[in-house]
C-alpha cells in the first residue's frame, strides 16, 4: 500500500539542524520526504500539515492516506487526504466504520 512509512530512506540534516530546535515547518516537510506518491502529493499540497487536525506532520507518528469518499479504488487528488494516523483512526470510528 502506498501509505506506509518508508524506514529505509534517508534525508540529510541541514546545516546544524535539530529536532529540538523548534523549527516545526522545516522538520515537518523534511519528513514528508521519507514518503513517496500520492502521500508525497498530498503532504505538498497541504503545506506539511493534517488535513484532519491542521497540525504540522512530524516523526512521532505516521501519516496515512484517507480516502474521502471511502472508495479506495478512487485515486483522484481531490479524493486523497494526508492525515496523522491517529485522525484517521479518529475519522473511522466517528463514522462507525473499521
């Protein structure tokens, strides 16, 4: 599935950046690189940011592909949001579905 974290991948470290340093949308995007496709696509076009909650997507948990409309056969970008996996768990039970 296209949604899984990519652990194998690496990024370089700009400079002397850390993790610690607040700098949340630098850290966000950087991990939106370890993601490919339509994950990638949707991280970009939301500005590194959960389509569900707003928040800057960063290491601590994973980003999930959600399909809008539910059917996961439809693949078209209006269809795909980038979410934290905890705001897709969050939308299903809301909606009463696995």
């Amino acid at each position: 599935m296209k949604w899984y974290y990519s652990e194998n991948k690496f990024v370089n470290v700009q400079g002397k950046k850390s993790p610690f340093d607040g700098n949340i949308p630098y850290w966000s995007e950087r991990n939106s690189k370890l993601y490919d496709g339509e994950t990638s696509k949707a991280l970009k076009r939301q500005n590194h940011a959960c389509g569900h909650c707003g928040l800057k997507m960063l290491s601590e948990e994973r980003t999930h592909l959600h399909h809008i409309d539910g059917n996961h056969n439809n693949w078209k970008i209006k269809n795909l949001l980038a979410v934290h996996e905890s705001c897709h768990d969050y939308i299903h039970m809301s909606k009463g579905k696995p």
